[in-house]
C-alpha cells in the first residue's frame, strides 16, 4: 500500500469513528427481571428511539443491574443513567405521587389513561419540584398479596403476617391498617426473603409475581386488586433540558407508543399469568374486595388531610372514572 492510499484509509477510519462517536448512549435501568412487563415496555421503548433517526441509543438494563429504585433515582441526579422506571418509590419523591397508593382508586386500564392523558400535568409539575423529568406513564399494575400463611379474604386476614412492601409512606400506612406487618424492601430482595421465611408474603402485579418467581416460594395469592400501580418512565430534569428538540420528540412520542403498549400486554398477562401460579401449586382465591374497601376510609381521610390539595385530587381522579 502507497502512503496515499494509507493515509485515506486512516482519514476513513477516522471519520467513521467520529460518526460512531456522535450518538450518544442513553441507560435505561429498570428492577424488572427477565420475562417481566417492565422489560418488555423498556425494550420497545428502546426499539422505537433507535430507530427513530436521532443521534440517541437507548441501551436498557434490568434486574436491577443500575441499582435498586432508590439508587437509579440518585443516578438520574447525577447524570450517570438516562432514564430508570420508578413505581411506588414515586410517593416518597413528592407527597402527590402517594395518590397512587389509594386502594381502589383506580377502577381499569380505561380510566388510567383518563388520568394519564387528562392529569399528567399535576404528576409531571411535581416531578420537576423535585428535579425530575416525568416523561411516560408506564404500567406496574394491579397489585395482589401472596404469602405463606393462610389465603386473604379479608382484611383480617392479613393480621400479623409480615409482608413486603415497597417503599412508599401510604402502602405502608394501608397495610398496617388492615393489621399487616408491613416491611418495606427492594424488589431484588425478595425472592430470597421469602425462601428463607425472612417475611410471609408481598403484594405485586401478577406480571412481576411471575418474573420474580416467587409462585415457586408461596402457598397462597389472593386476588385482591388492591393498589394500582403506574410506572413511569423518569429522567432528571437537566438532563432532559440538555437534550435538543429533535431527541425530545422522539423519546416523548416513544414514550407514548410505550405506554400504549405496556396497557395493552399487560392485560393479555393477566388472563395468562394466573396459570402459570395455578401450575406451581400456589392456592388461588378471590378475595372479598368490598370488605377492603369499606376498610380504607380511614386511608383516604388521611391523605386528604395531610397531603396539600390531597382531596381534590382524590375527587378529580374519582370523577374520571364516570
């Protein structure tokens, strides 16, 4: 090779490493393990801003590979991941997200998009007080209680047992109040708390029950349907000013695209999911909903209470439901 051809070829080379340089790899980290409907919105999510023709690429890790909620969020602060997925861990940011944790509240997938698309404002606003970029609602879903000591009917039922919750005040408050011994800990933990009798139970999604397997650690789920869920998909507010128009639109409509989808799948899991806990031997039961509505007056008038403006939004998200 003569020294000209050599030297185009270096130019070459070096040009096309500059091209490579150029798209920036955004993280995405999530706790969800494999199989789970948080990986499965994270990598469509993924899919359709890579492919949107910005100089982004999305790059998802789950099962808490980036660290557990609480950590991924002081990640997003300082600029060492893009996006993460938060869920409950949402109540303990601002006191506004606490509204999620209301049992009941949320009557069906149709009526979290009334809320989603009607209300985002009030979610997005809080957010950002706290130096958040709330850019999708995604889905975790709609909780039930599996535990190892007897089926759960009604809220007495759940006397004394020690169950799993995430870390948000009101999920708390909810389960001391039907007489739970609720104990709050990371997602990652709780497979081995379970098989080891560290707690009784937890409460989650049948799309995270399954992908945690922990059907193959638990006598018993009750369909109680107690809490629904949100995720969202969350960056910080820097960096999402940082981010040109271009990047913004794509990731915000991929975001919805997201969480158009995540509604759709996880109401195809739930009709599946429960076969696959029936299968592992697990005891199923419908649980006696009324019983813990009527439980949780107390709940609501403490949030409405404490928390400013917490009783008009109760009322507007209640109104949407019509």
């Amino acid at each position: 090779m003569n020294a000209k051809a050599f030297l185009t070829g270096v130019a070459v080379a070096a040009l096309l490493a500059s091209g490579a340089q150029a798209q920036t790899t955004l993280k995405l980290g999530h706790v969800g393990d494999p199989g789970s409907l948080y990986e499965e919105t994270a990598n469509k999510f993924a899919e359709c801003v890579n492919g949107a023709g910005v100089d982004v690429n999305v790059e998802v890790y789950g099962s808490s590979q980036l660290g557990n909620d609480q950590e991924m969020m002081q990640k997003l602060k300082l600029g060492q991941i893009a996006f993460s997925i938060p869920s409950s861990i949402m109540s303990s940011v601002h006191p506004t997200f606490g509204i999620f944790e209301m049992p009941y509240l949320i009557k069906n997938r149709d009526h979290m998009r009334k809320v989603r698309d009607g209300m985002s404002d009030v979610f997005v606003n809080a957010a950002n007080e706290k130096g958040y970029a709330l850019i999708g609602f995604w889905e975790n879903g709609f909780r039930n209680v599996t535990n190892n000591v007897r089926p759960v009917n009604k809220p007495e039922d759940l006397k004394g047992i020690k169950l799993r919750t995430p870390k948000g005040e009101w999920r708390v408050k909810m389960f001391q109040s039907y007489g739970a011994n609720p104990t709050p800990m990371a997602f990652s933990e709780v497979f081995t708390a379970l098989k080891t009798g560290v707690i009784d139970g937890q409460e989650n999604p049948l799309a995270q029950i399954t992908s945690g397997k922990f059907q193959e650690v638990q006598k018993y789920l009750s369909m109680t349907g107690h809490v629904y869920s949100p995720a969202y998909l969350a960056s910080s507010q820097k960096q999402w000013d940082g981010w040109s128009d271009e990047i913004k639109t794509a990731i915000s409509d991929c975001a919805k695209q997201a969480s158009d989808f995540a509604y759709d799948r996880s109401a195809e899991l739930d009709q599946s999911l429960i076969d696959v806990v029936k299968e592992a031997g697990v005891e199923i039961n419908e649980a006696d909903k009324q019983a813990f509505i009527d439980a949780s007056g107390t709940i609501y008038k403490d949030f409405g209470g404490q928390v400013e403006g917490g009783e008009k939004l109760i009322a507007d998200i209640q109104a949407l439901a019509d």
